[in-house]
C-alpha cells in the first residue's frame, strides 16, 4: 500500500452516480435536465473521461481545467467556463480552444467576453435569495437578479447568445426548496426576457447538491422534484435545466486513508488526536466544521471518548474538529490506520502544493493502472 495519506477514487460509484441523478430529472421532466459536471469537486483523468462517455458536459473554472479537458478528448463545446472572475486573455485562451459557454456576473467581464469570444453563449449568476447551505458562497458570486436581466439584454446587444440565467444555492445544500426560491426568480428574468424578444432555451440551477455525511441529506429524486416542479410552475414549457453537480456525483466515490500520528492530553483534559492529514493536505472542507466526515479505524468497537481531530503541521488553524462532537476509540494510539468517508469532493483538488513540506495529497483509482 502507498505511504499515507492518500485517497482512493471509486469510479463505478460514479458512475452509479451520475446513471442516478439522469434517471431522477428526466423521470421528473420530459423537457430534459443537461448535467454539467464541476470539475473541480473533483478533477481526475479517470473521472472525467468516464462522465465524458456518459454524456455529460463540464464546468471549468480555469485554463488548467480546459487544458486538461482537452486533452482527455473532450469536446470543447461540452465545456462552460463557469468562474465568473477570469483575465481576458483566459477568455481569450479558451475561445481559441474551442469553448463557446461562458459564465459572468459583471458587465466587465461580460464585455471581455464580447471582445475575446465574440458570438459565445453567456450564462448570467445572479444571487438567489435561497437559505444558506452548509458551505455557503456568502456574496462573493451573483447580481442582482434585475441586473442580470439588464446584462442579459446587453449580451444581446454585443452580439452574444443569451444562454440564460444562473444561480446558485450553495455547496451541500440541504434544503430543496432553496432551488425553488432560485427557479422562481429565474422564471421572473425570462419572463422579462421573452417580453424583449429573447428566448431563454435553459436556466442553469447550479449546483449544490449534497450527499450525506454525519448529518443525512435529501437524496437526489427529492431534489429533481422540486427542481420539476417549479419549472412547471415558472418556466415555459420549452425551457431546459441545467445542473452542475459536483459532490453528488464524486463525494461518497472516495475514502481517505491516514494514520494516527500521536495523541495528547491538554491542559484542559481534552484528548487530541493528531493525523498525518489536515487543513492543507486535503481536510479543507473541515474549516469552519461545516463538514463532518465520519471515521473508521481498526480499533472500532472498543470504548469511545470525544476527540478534538487535527492535522500534522505547524500551523495552530490546522484543526479538523474540536466543535463538532467526535468520537473515537479511547485505544487510538500512533501508527493506528484512520479511514475518513466520503471524500471524493474537494480534498485532493484543495490541497496545497507543499505547506511545511508535507505534499499533496495523492490519488489512487480504484481499478486503474495508476493505483
């Protein structure tokens, strides 16, 4: 086995992944749901190469996430470059790459994208009024939804394709009437829209969707079902939806494998258990403790006692848990193997480069030469 801390990927389980998610919107919608994969929940070779033959298109954040598309085999018209903060010659870059979709959420960046990827498609963020998520965006992302309506007409007027508007209700949301609040203000801007003259063919409705980790999260049927059903309710019939699942697709495909590297008694008593991975090596999603992974040890099944959980550098922020109520074996001891689920999404691809020396955290796909 390779040294730790490394994760290893499951790609049937995406798959399984991606085939259920398909079947709960179109079971929902006979106007079509298009999935559009976040890359960078995620963005190893093995997977993207596998949702490419399963139909789906891709969301890019970035050259790096295009030129690894592309050079995969992926079309370039599957690709949307969703970062709605880009330098015009990215824009540029991807335009001559073949990329035709582009995201924005500023007039700015709307008129980069007129000058370097003229007749593109443009998809306008605004920000939703939907109830935050577990790891919300805050107001870094979105207009004003009557000022995406104002944008949207102006991308017309510049000579771009009005693909239509987009929001976002925030990674692991678990709330599906946040999509409803979103859909609803969408069916207002195409409403408007279609009294100009422009004809909205789909809503992109983010993405956001969550998996269960500690706490248990709506599965994917009751989300397509208040995605449906609002449609229904504020869209024309025609209009398709957009999803850009990044988590529901990846998160429970992956599962961390780490060594305890020393416990400690506090002054105050409370025991902490220091792991060979933390904040900078994958365990990002950690901050804030708005993520509680569960873990599997070897010794599970003896006597347990609460646990504050960091990593291995120097660093005094490098602190999984010590809110969140976690129990571990009172036994755990240096050199004890730990297991953390459902980490598909957002650790290899949050890990710094080399922080205090330690590396990246690496990938292992299950099933592939590279394991």
């Amino acid at each position: 086995m390779p040294e730790s801390p490394y994760l290893v990927i499951y790609p049937e389980r995406v798959r399984a992944n991606y085939r259920t998610l398909a079947a709960a919107v179109s079971a929902q919608r006979e106007q079509g749901t298009r999935i559009r994969y976040a890359v960078k929940a995620a963005p190893v070779d093995e997977l993207l190469s596998l949702l490419d033959a399963e139909g789906a298109e891709f969301d890019v954040a970035s050259v790096g996430e295009i030129d690894q598309c592309v050079r995969l085999g992926i079309a370039a018209d599957k690709l949307c470059y969703g970062n709605p903060i880009k330098k015009a010659a990215h824009i540029a870059y991807a335009h001559a790459a073949g990329v035709r979709r582009f995201a924005f959420d500023t007039e700015d960046d709307l008129e980069r994208i007129a000058e370097h990827a003229p007749g593109a498609e443009v998809e306008c963020r605004f920000l939703s009024s939907a109830p935050e998520s577990r790891t919300p965006f805050g107001t870094k992302f979105g207009c004003a939804p009557g000022e995406a309506l104002r944008l949207l007409v102006r991308a017309r007027d510049l000579g771009l394709r009005v693909g239509g508007p987009y929001f976002h209700v925030g990674s692991q949301q678990l709330d599906p009437a946040a999509w409803r609040i979103g859909i609803e203000q969408a069916g207002e801007i195409v409403k408007a829209l279609a009294d100009k003259d422009i004809h909205v063919a789909a809503v992109n409705i983010g993405g956001g969707l969550p998996i269960s980790y500690a706490e248990s999260a709506p599965e994917p049927g009751a989300i397509a079902a208040a995605a449906a059903q609002a449609a229904a309710e504020f869209l024309p019939a025609s209009v398709e939806l957009i999803v850009e699942p990044g988590r529901a697709l990846v998160g429970n495909a992956g599962t961390i494998h780490a060594e305890v590297v020393g416990v400690r008694f506090a002054p105050d008593g409370r025991r902490w258990v220091y792991l060979d991975i933390g904040r900078y090596n994958g365990m990002a999603e950690t901050e804030n403790e708005y993520i509680a992974y569960r873990f599997v040890t070897d010794r599970d099944g003896d006597p347990v006692g609460e646990a504050v959980v960091a990593g291995p550098t120097c660093d005094g922020d490098d602190v999984l848990y010590q809110r969140t109520k976690v129990l571990l074996p009172t036994t755990l001891r240096a050199g004890d193997q730990i297991q953390i689920l459902d980490t598909g999404a957002y650790t290899a691809s949050y890990s710094s480069v080399s922080f205090n020396g330690f590396p990246p955290l690496t990938v292992h796909v299950s099933g592939a030469e590279r394991e």
